[in-house]
C-alpha cells in the first residue's frame, strides 16, 4: 500500500489578531534554485552556509536602472560603489556593463587601480583621504571628492607642488525635507559653505573643477527627496555659469535608492512602499533639465546607487541546525548562519525561503544563527513551514553590505559562489581556514611555552 | 509506555477544530495532529501511536518521535492532555 | 454586481466597512453580493445581519504583495469581484500597487494614487500645507527616543504624538511622550509624528474626490460625544463655508481620488481652521453623509464603474449620529468556519 505523504503534527491556537492563516494555502514559496542551479546542489559543492550571487541579476539590474534614467536624461554614467561589494567578480561585472569605480577610502581607491581602472574613471570619495592617497589620485587624475576645507586646503598645498591639476568635485550636504539630515558629510548647501569651497576652486589657477556630489541618505524611502536635492545641484551649477562662466562636466547624484528589504521598524513590506525606479529618475532628471547651458555642454548625469543594483542578486544558503521550544512555548530555529556574516539582519526582516517544498502547516518562530551570543538573531518573528534539521533555507536580499562588512568571529567566513549566465557556478571567494586568519598573528617568545 | 489522559469532554472536528468548554479557548489541528489528538483519546499509548503512524505515513522512526515529542510538549503546554 | 468591501471590524475603533456596505444598500440602486474581507476571525461585520453576504480571510498588510494578491485572486476565482473598495489607511498602498494587476482579472477600483497617497502621508502633511499655503501645526519626526527632546526647543507641551498610520495620544509632559512613543512604534512602526497641539474645537470632513480635483460631494461634521481614545461617539452635521472650500481647495490641489476623511481644528483665538489630517478612505461615520443627503460610498461605486456621477450640491444640516454598541450572539460552529477554513457562507449563492 503507498504510504501518505507526511506533514508534522501541529497545533495552533487562535489569538485574536494572530489567527489569521486565512485558510490554508501555503504562505512560503519555495526558493529551490538560483537561475537553475539547485540549492541543495551549491550548499553540497560549496558547503553552508554560503553566499551565491546572480551574474544574471547583477546585470539586469544594472541594464534597467541605467536605461530607465537614459530614457529621460541624454548623459548617464554609474559608477560602482565598491562599498556595498568590492569582490573583483562583482566589480568587474560591473566594469563590464561599463560602470566607473567609486571607492570611499585608499585600500577601495588601490582594490580599483589593482584591478585595472584607470584613475581616470575613479571617483575618490570619503572623508579620509591621506597625503599619499591624494597625491596618488592627483597623479592619476582620478576624480576627487572633496569632502571639507581641511581637505580643500591640503589639495591645494599639494597642487602646487604637483605637475598635474587635480581634478575636483566637491560634495554638498542639504535639507531635503528628510530625516536624518546627512550633514556630516561634505559642504552645507543652506550656509553657503558649498558655494564657498566653490568659489575658493574656481579661484585656485592650479586646480580644475569638474563636478558637483550630494548624496543625500541610504535605504531612501522617498523619490521626492531626490527632486529637491538635484533642485539645489542645479541651483549651484547656474549660479557658477552665472558668476564664474563655469560649466559642470557632470552632477554626481548619489546612491541611497532602497533594495526591496523591509526594515525593521517598517510595518508594510518594501515593495509596498518604496518609490520605483522610476519614480527617482523622473525627479531627479526633471529638474536637472533646469540647467542653464543645454545641448553637448549638459553636465553628465552621475549615479552610485549599490544597494538597489546588488542587494536581490545576494542570497546566503543556510542550514537547520535544531529546532527548540522557548519557556513561553514558541518555537526557535538555529541555523548555521548568523549575524557575523549577515550584518543587514540588525536591521531588515530578510525574507527567509525553505529551499524545497514544505507542509501546509506553519508556525511563527524565531531564527537564530550559530553563534553563542544572545544578539545572534536573523528574525524574531516569521512565519515559517516546519523544517527538519538538515533542511536548507535561502535568506534573501543580501548582496548589498555583507560581502564587506561581516565579521570573522569564532568562525570562519564561509565561500562566496558566482551563479554564472550560463547556468555554471564558479567560486569568487574561498572560505578562509584557521592557518589564513592566524598567519597575521605574532606570538612573542616569552608566550609561546606552556604547561597545564 | 505512556498513554495520555483527554478531558472527555473535547471533541475535534473535522476540520481540526477544537473548542475547550472548560476555558473557552480554541484551536486548529492540522490532519496528523487530528489522528494523533483522536488516538490518544482512544487510550492508545505512544508506542502505539507511533507504530500506527509508521504504517500510514512514510516518514522514518526519528524525525517522527521528535516530532511527536514536540506535539506532545504543545498539548501539555496548552493543558490539554495529561501523561498518565 | 459583487463588490468587494474591507473593514468589517465595527468595533470600539471602527473600520468604516459596515457604513459603507450600508450605504450601498441604502442608495436604492443597488442589488448585488457584498463580499466581506476580513482580517481576523471575530470582525463583527460578518456576524451582523443583512450586511456581507459571504466573507474570507485575507492576510494582513504586513504579510506583502504577492499574498495578498494570490488570496484576491483565489477569492475572485471562486466569486467573479466586479468592484473592491478597501477601506482601511493600512491596506491602502498594497491596493493601489495592485490595482493594475486587479484590473486585468476584472476587478475594479476607485483608489488614491501612490502620489495622492505619498503627499498626504503623516509625514509629508505639513510640506504639502506649507505650499499651498494652508495652516496646519508643526511637527517633528521622531525615529528614537533621543528625537523626544526636541520638542521642548520647537514647541510646547501638550503634544500629539501619532503613529504612521493609526493612533495618537495627547501628551503633557516628556515621559508620556516617551510612552506613547513606544507603545506607537511597538505596533505600527517608524517614524512617530510630534505634532503642535492646536487648542480649539475640531470639525471633520467626509468627501469624495474624483481624481480630477474636483469634490463630487463633501459632509462636515463636528463630534458630540469623543471616547477616551479620541473617536467620535456621536456627531452633527454642519456647514461652514469658510471650511468648505479649504475642503475643495485641498482636494483641488490633491487631485484627490477616493474617498477621504479631512480633520481640522478651528483655532480659538484666530478662528482660523488647522488641517490636522488626510485620511485617505472614508471615516466610519460616512454613513451620516449618506442620512444628511449626499451618499457618497454609492458615488464611489458608479465612479469605479466609470460612470459619470453628478456633483452634489447640498446637504442637510442637523443631523446626529450615535454609535451604540449591542451584543450579538453567534454560535461556536460560525466562528469555526471562519476561523478553520477561512471563510464564512451567510447567504450561498
């Protein structure tokens, strides 16, 4: 005789306003391959937990975003923000597509030149940038953000010694109606301090300036912010042409647009609320039309927006290490990837898929990772099938942050797979093990003995 | 082996559907907690229970007891059921 | 004709479902299904007679798009929607999101826009007041507690202290700020609103606005009666020129499309009106609009229809509303169909 399919035993009781299953039809898709590369297959290649990134994703990305603002403005360029993942693999996709490079500090700024952009097409931002760097960027001709007068002054000092002349942009803070305020970076546009360094530029003989920078917040929720910052941008140009016969090479407008993660503290999912695309490049190109010279002088449109091009081509594939019961009865998942190496979950409800089908039933839970901290929790609350240890899970949206800001913490950080267009699957970073991370220590003699 | 002791008083429906008279609370019992919740109140013990799922369903001896534990821990948990 | 309608949680802080329904049935014109959709077991709308016809589970706001859509869809499979007007703040941005998608199964709706919607958002009012020169009270935006000591420098105590999408709390001094901070940003999120209190009496304003700017029909109404938590338990209707055409200027400048619900506080020692808020669906008592002459959850419907609906020009003034509340008994079995199944049969078809 076949036997039935088997689903866990399960018991729910109705809470008002917790009840709400509405019927039973199944609340979590399955995520069970990458582009059709299984998951299970990758997690047994490459173990678990491990992080696999979407060639084709990244590049669909890219294409959309760039031909969404070329439809609208005649002078686009992107420039990668190395930050949000520096990985070569990734940079160079984006290289590829034909994207600048846009480092935030001297190891980003060498990671570029390394691998083989021209200082040219760099963009230095960041507010450290040491003697060496800027001297290395003024030889080069990058593309120098100036981030305070302190800096201002010492490019100059430099600039007179240098044959070249540095190539400078400046980078403006400002109201946009939202909060916080970023207005610790750069020149304040309300107190007139950005026309200030301005004017200071244009007066210097021995320095060039190409272009103006703002880049007003990260994860922005709103398109309108967007209108108003490039409304002040273009007040700055035309009061340059105006009273110096300055013309832009280009307006540099930032990154901040959000990826289609749910912040904690938001109540609706993102996709819900946040602006489109669209929406952002129809307010910010609209306003850059109100610039004063037009035709093959327009400033050339800049875009460093990582977080939206990369985020939902990132997924980290995790294991069910055992399932548990809390004191007040709720049930408690341990996986084997924590926020050691999930930075993002401090502040988004990453979707969470079971990697192959499920049950019916579900159960609300809280996800821990492996580590033995108490702050080691991926979500307090999600609603999930029941898994068995063993089970693997996809945690979504995480190709922004985590690739450069996770933590080696009792552990080793875990390989990092390329999902290739053509359906193969390539290693772009290996797992790191005990002799790599222990190689950059130094034992002094007088420890290196001992007797228990 | 253990058997559980059911206030006679509880009926599950069809649907999975259980009402406690005594405290007013209700619940929803998918298909095997329906089998296993009407078992049980038929006296069987786990030994029993266990090897009547084994029969029905294809599932192995492990994953099944685990999870037959944890649905046991959540009746109790509930009041619903005692050990005997 | 099946039309679709959320809200059924008539209780001490009513969703404006039942009204609505109501006012529907009450126009005369109208003899189709009422669907109720429904996000908890115990919504007393589909207990109550004569009011839904069949009702389903659907899964909160929260949950996201694509579950709520495929719940839409499983419910238009089985029943054909020919209309669905959803009728709570929280709801309102995945309907709108979605109405595209609804449209091409055959579901109609009559909703604000993303941008109506943004520019009126909690956050966004005052911005909107300030450009077209419409009073309203100042506020600040909190995303932490540390954002609280703000306000002894911006204003003075008392302050409203408001959620993003629900709740508001009248406080008088920093620790009540802080609790009401907390108890908001626990259940609805961030960021809280401080808004300036503005003493004075304050007035409401029922309307529907027709996407064009023009108001098709609009009722105000001053409460008589406010519960502990600031909901109206008994109201007038009232007419005010000066407040009626801010009313019309500001559905003008919106372009608003929908129902909305307008709240205003007349100043005390100016006179001047404050636009406290936009809410972008009807307020529960719309069903007074609808007694005092202008029933606009009726024009609502014809407009999603398409139809051209005739502007209202009047309505009566005097009229009371008193919301009581009445215990209605059910059985075990009803809750257990909703609660199990997730939907509840009270006429089949």
């Amino acid at each position: 005789m076949e036997k039935k399919i088997y689903e866990k035993p399960a018991i729910t009781k109705h809470h008002s306003g917790f009840m709400n299953k509405f019927g039973s039809s199944p609340v979590t898709t399955p995520k069970s391959e990458v582009d059709g590369v299984s998951v299970n297959a990758i997690a047994d290649q490459y173990g678990s937990p491990v992080f696999v990134l979407s060639e084709r994703r990244i590049r669909e990305n890219f294409r959309n975003t760039l031909r969404t603002f070329k439809t609208r403005y005649p002078k686009v360029q992107y420039a990668w923000s190395y930050k949000t993942n520096y990985l070569n693999a990734v940079c160079s996709i984006f290289h590829q597509e034909g994207s600048w490079a846009e480092v935030v500090s001297e190891f980003e700024y060498d990671r570029a030149r390394k691998l083989g952009i021209p200082g040219k097409y760099i963009i230095f931002n960041g507010p450290d940038k040491s003697e060496q760097a800027l001297l290395k960027a003024i030889e080069d001709g990058a593309k120098i953000h100036v981030d305070h007068f302190d800096e201002l002054y010492k490019i100059i000092e430099l600039s007179e010694k240098t044959e070249k002349k540095p190539q400078l942009a400046i980078r403006v803070n400002m109201d946009t109606g939202i909060y916080p305020k970023w207005d610790r970076f750069g020149f304040n546009y309300e107190n007139g301090e950005a026309m200030e360094a301005l004017r200071r530029i244009v007066m210097q003989p021995t320095l060039k300036l190409i272009g103006l920078h703002t880049h007003i917040g990260t994860y922005m929720m709103s398109a309108e912010a967007y209108r108003i910052a490039a409304r002040k941008m273009v007040v700055l140009a035309n009061e340059l042409f105006t009273k110096y016969e300055t013309k832009l090479d280009y307006i540099d407008m930032g990154g901040g647009f959000p990826s289609n993660n749910t912040l904690k503290g938001q109540y609706l999912q993102a996709e819900q609320v946040l602006p489109t695309i669209e929406d952002f490049a129809d307010a910010v190109t609209s306003e850059l039309f109100r610039i004063s010279y037009h035709g093959s002088d327009m400033p050339t449109l800049i875009l460093e927006s990582g977080r939206s091009l990369i985020d939902d081509a990132g997924f980290l594939i995790s294991t069910i290490i055992a399932n548990k019961r809390l004191s007040d009865g709720k049930k408690a998942t341990i996986m084997d990837g924590g926020v050691n190496i999930l930075f993002t979950s401090f502040w988004y409800k990453h979707k969470i898929s079971p990697a192959q089908p499920t049950g019916l039933s579900t159960e609300n839970s809280t996800i821990y990772g492996p580590l033995c901290m108490n702050i080691d929790v991926l979500r307090e609350d999600i609603v999930l099938p029941n898994l068995k240890v063993g089970d693997r899970v996809v945690i979504h949206h995480v190709g922004a942050y985590n690739m450069t800001q996770w933590m080696q913490f009792i552990t080793l950080r875990p390989n990092i797979v390329m999902v290739m267009e053509d359906g193969t699957t390539e290693l772009i970073r290996e797992s790191e093990d005990l002799e790599y991370i222990m190689s950059r220590e130094k034992l002094p003699a007088k420890l290196s003995e001992f007797k228990l | 082996m253990t058997a559980f002791a059911v206030p006679s008083n509880l009926a599950v429906s069809e649907n999975g559907f259980l009402f406690v008279p005594t405290s007013g609370e209700t619940f929803t019992l998918n298909k095997l907690g329906i089998s296993i919740f009407k078992l049980m109140q038929k006296g069987a013990d786990t030994e029993e229970i266990i090897d009547a799922l084994l029969e029905e369903y294809d599932i192995d001896k492990t994953t099944l007891e685990k999870d037959f534990t944890d649905f046991v821990n959540q009746l109790k948990h509930h009041n619903l059921i005692e050990e005997k | 004709m099946k039309v679709a309608v959320t809200g059924l949680n008539n209780i001490d802080s009513p969703g404006p479902g039942v009204p609505v329904i109501r006012g529907l049935k009450d126009s005369g014109k109208f003899d189709g299904t009422i669907i109720g959709l429904v996000y908890d077991s115990l919504e007393p709308g589909m207990y109550m007679d004569n009011v839904s016809d069949r009702n389903y589970l659907i899964p909160y706001p929260s949950s996201g798009l694509e579950e709520l859509y495929s719940r839409i869809e499983y419910v238009n499979e089985k029943e054909g929607i020919d209309v669905l007007i959803p009728t709570l703040d929280s709801e309102l941005y995945s309907f709108t999101k979605l109405a595209p998608r609804l449209a091409e199964i055959g579901i109609k709706t009559f909703l604000p826009t993303t941008e109506n919607l943004n520019m009126r958002a909690k956050d966004k009012l005052f911005d909107f007041c300030q450009a077209h020169d419409i009073k309203a009270p100042k506020n600040i935006l909190a995303s932490s507690v540390q954002d609280l000591y703000k306000i002894s420098s911006e204003f003075n105590y008392p302050v409203a202290v408001k959620g993003i999408f629900y709740d508001a709390y009248i406080c008088n001094n920093f620790d009540e700020a802080k609790t009401a901070f907390h108890k908001i940003s626990h259940k609805w999120g961030l960021p809280i609103i401080i808004q300036e209190f503005i003493k004075g009496e304050e007035y409401n304003i029922c309307a529907l606005g027709d996407g064009t700017g023009e108001t098709i029909g609009a009722v105000a109404m001053k409460k008589l009666y406010i519960t502990d938590n600031g909901k109206g338990w008994a109201g007038i209707s009232l007419k005010d020129d000066p407040l009626m055409k801010l009313s019309d200027k500001i559905i003008s400048a919106l372009k608003w499309k929908s129902g909305t619900e307008l709240e205003f506080v007349k100043e005390k020692s100016s006179n001047q009106y404050y636009l406290l808020e936009i809410n972008p669906r009807f307020p529960a008592w719309v069903y007074l609009s609808v007694a005092a002459g202008q029933n606009l959850p009726y024009a609502l419907l014809e407009l999603a229809q398409g139809k051209k609906v005739e502007k209202f020009e009047n309505y009566e003034v005097g009229k009371i509303f008193i919301r009581y509340s009445w215990d209605l008994i059910t059985d075990v079995s009803k809750f257990e169909e909703i609660a199990v199944k997730g939907e509840l049969v009270n006429k089949p078809e």
